[in-house]
C-alpha cells in the first residue's frame, strides 16, 4: 500500500505523542498541543496507522522553520521521511527555512538544499544542584515583563534572528514567565522566558544584547530552581554554554544547524538568540 501524506489534525497528537514517547523524546501531550497551534503539521499514515509526522513554523515572510520531523522505527528506509519534508517545503515557496538535524537526518536534508551553518549546544541537569548568583551589568535592572510590551519583544526577538513571532511572544506573555533586562534609561537589554516543557522547565528564547546580560536573564529565571530538572538550548558560537556547564547544565546533544536559502546575518552589535524557544521553532 502507498504512504498518504495529509494535514495534521489535533486528533492526531496523542498517535505524535506515543512516537516521541518511543524515541525517548521528552516531549508532552501540551507541547505537541502548543506546537501544532503556532504551526502547521503533516503526517505520513500507511493502512490507516500513523507513521510519520513534521511541524512548519511560518515566522513573518521570509522565515520559516521546521521540525518534530519522525518516522517510526518500523517503518525507517521507504523515503517516508523525504515525502513529509516535501509536503512541508511546499508550504514555503521563497523562504528561508531552518532546523536542527540529527546526524541521522543531515544526508536527508543536504539532499534537499540545506546547508550546515553551525551547531546548537543542549544543555540540562535532572536537578539544578545550587542556585547561581544574579550579576547585573552596570545600569541594568531586570523586571518581570507585561502584555504591553509584546510588540517590543517581538522586535527584539525579530533582530536577533530574523523570525517575526508575534503569536509566539503573546503566549509567552500569557502562560509563562517572562523578564526583561532595562537600562537606567528605560531601553531594553533583553529579555528571557521560563516555562514548563518535557521533563521539567525550560529557559528560552533568551535574547540579549551581550552574554552578561543573558547570564543574568538565566540566572535570575533560575532562583526557585533547586532540584528541579532544566535545559537550555543555546547557540554553539555565543558562548553561554561554557557558562551553563559550571552550573551543572551540562551538554547532551550538538544538532548540527541547518539552513535551506539565506542564513540570518545578525548584526554584531544587535540582539542576539543566546537561548532557543526549542530545537523545532528555533
């Protein structure tokens, strides 16, 4: 029988969920609920059995990104895999569009035009064993952010990266917690998020003018954090890994950083992604 390739619908996160149960993923029944509401998904089934699954973030109209990109063990070597990243490309005629590969994805991948640009760090701790110190750069305050500055942060975020979040940064705003970095003069430094995903907490996105400030944003977010599981997942050449792994964050996985068409050129004196959202909406 042939593989269809459809629209992912909600009744079909709980069949997502048990293949990222199976690969040892940590992933939730809700954040494979938030990531299908920020995006758009296909799945591959054969004979009515969900097989395969792929998320697309469309970011504004240049940018996209894609990933929860599977194929079940069963099911591995019959090109399941390029059919769902086919389905999702149509999708993004003209942009450009980034993931996270696995080395086991990367062949696929450079068959259809990606290009390696660097690497992400994973970096967690089942329980964060002692709280870091707040060092705040001079001037700098940090303060928990409100609605009114969605469309502020929004443009942070786009600056550090190119992708234009708005939906993303309002459901931040509502279900997470969310500080910013303020000068004495009211201008924003950065600003980072802490919410619940996969085994425990995750911080991000973290997005900062310089790696002090973002230290900072980590830091404070982590107070009330002993003992609790948490992971960050951090650009490999802006260096807060290093930090992370003298808090007992240590590096578990390198995802090898992959565009199709023109990577972002951030500019050296701009906002910088110190921190991912997640390895899938970057």
């Amino acid at each position: 029988m042939s593989i269809i390739i459809r629209t992912m619908t909600a009744a079909d996160l709980n069949a997502c969920y048990s293949m990222t149960q199976h690969l040892k993923w940590p992933h939730r029944p809700e954040d494979w609920q938030q990531a299908l509401a920020l995006g758009e998904g296909i799945v591959a089934e054969d004979q009515g059995e969900l097989v395969g699954s792929a998320i697309g973030w469309r970011w504004g109209e240049h940018y996209a990104t894609l990933g929860l990109v599977i194929v079940s063990d069963a099911h591995q070597g019959r090109g399941i895999g390029k059919q769902l990243m086919l389905g999702l490309l149509e999708k993004y005629p003209g942009y450009n569009v980034r993931l996270h590969a696995t080395e086991m994805g990367k062949g696929l991948y450079e068959k259809l035009g990606f290009r390696s640009y660097g690497h992400i760090q994973q970096h967690q701790t089942r329980a964060l064993a002692s709280l870091p110190t707040v060092v705040l750069p001079q001037g700098v305050s940090i303060h928990p952010a409100g609605v009114e500055q969605a469309a502020q942060l929004t443009a942070l975020d786009h600056q550090a990266h190119g992708l234009l979040r708005p939906t993303l940064i309002d459901q931040l705003l509502s279900s997470a917690t969310v500080q910013v970095a303020r000068q004495e003069d009211g201008s924003v430094r950065g600003f980072a998020a802490l919410r619940r995903f996969g085994h425990g907490w995750a911080i991000g996105p973290v997005i900062a003018a310089d790696l002090a400030t973002a230290q900072a944003l980590v830091a404070n977010l982590m107070q009330g954090l002993q003992g609790e599981f948490v992971r960050i997942d951090t650009d490999g050449s802006l260096a807060l890994g290093e930090w992370l792994n003298t808090l007992g964050l240590v590096q578990v996985d390198a995802p090898v950083l992959m565009v199709k068409g023109t990577p972002w050129a951030a500019q050296p004196d701009g906002m910088q992604p110190f921190g991912l959202m997640t390895q899938a909406m970057a």
